[in-house]
C-alpha cells in the first residue's frame, strides 16, 4: 500500500518502520487512555501483534496527528476498522477523513468485500457521511456503549 495525499494536505501512510508503528501506539493511547480513559494503561491487544494486522498513520505535513488499524476477521473478505484516533490538538484538520478512507481502500484492495467497525454514538454520523450504515444494536465496549457499523467493499474505476 502506498502514501495517499489527499486534497487536504494529509498524508495516510502504512506504519512500516519502527518509529511509525510507535508513533501509532503514542497516538492511540494518547486518546484512548489519556483523553478517553478507556483503557487503564495500554489499549494494545493481540491484533497488534498480528502480522495480519495493518497499522496506518495520518501526518499533516512531517507531524503524525492520527491514527487507526484494520484487520481481516475471515477469509471471506470481512475486515475489521478500529482504534480510529486523532488526537486532540490535530481535530478539525482533516485527519479522521483521510484515515477512514484510507482503511477502507486498504481493505478493499486486498480483495474485502465488508468492513465492520464499532462506533461511539458520537461519531455515527461522521461514519454516515462516508458511506457506513449502522448494522445492529448498540452494545458495550470497553465499558462504553458502540455503535456496530459496517460498509460495503466495492472496488470502483479501473
């Protein structure tokens, strides 16, 4: 997978070196733990110590501001989207966008037919707008009640 600049200045790239795959885990838990109190110490699990597992960062400029991971769940092209994060003081800049959309072409281009994500409720409707539709009832993560959301995977153009 390569770098995707989008139109608004944001680059989404792979975490494929050991700084990025840090920076990755810095902004996750920056949000997660620290902002959002979700975890106590750490929100790693075993998906991040999964080969199979993508870890994608978001940069505006040379500054990493977000972050989110996929996942496959079978064979059959169902693919995983969580721990989307963007920290505090780079919201409102365009990284949550480029990174959902990064994700979901990553998926897609290796052959996803569905991806699944849950959601705070919160963010439903920034979800909508890209496409995702809710897929079942509210349910507790972490704690915290989610929202399950799912998108088709299509491949468009040439």
């Amino acid at each position: 997978m390569t770098d995707v600049l989008h139109r608004t200045g944001v680059t989404c790239r792979v975490a494929a070196d050991p700084w990025m795959v840090a920076e990755h885990h810095r902004i996750r838990a920056e949000v997660f733990v620290g902002e959002q109190g979700l975890f106590r110490d750490s929100d790693r699990d075993g998906r991040d110590d999964d080969a199979a597992t993508i870890k994608v960062l978001g940069f505006r400029g040379d500054v990493a501001g977000g972050a989110v991971r996929l996942y496959p769940l079978d064979d059959a092209g169902h693919w995983q989207g969580d721990r989307l994060a963007v920290l505090a003081g780079a919201r409102g800049h365009g990284l949550g966008v480029p990174l959902v959309r990064f994700a979901v072409a990553s998926a897609t281009r290796i052959s996803g037919r569905l991806m699944t994500a849950h959601i705070q409720p919160r963010n439903v409707s920034f979800f909508e707008r890209l496409g995702w539709h809710v897929s079942g009832e509210p349910e507790f993560y972490v704690g915290v009640p989610h929202v399950p959301m799912a998108i088709e995977l299509t491949i468009t153009g040439p």
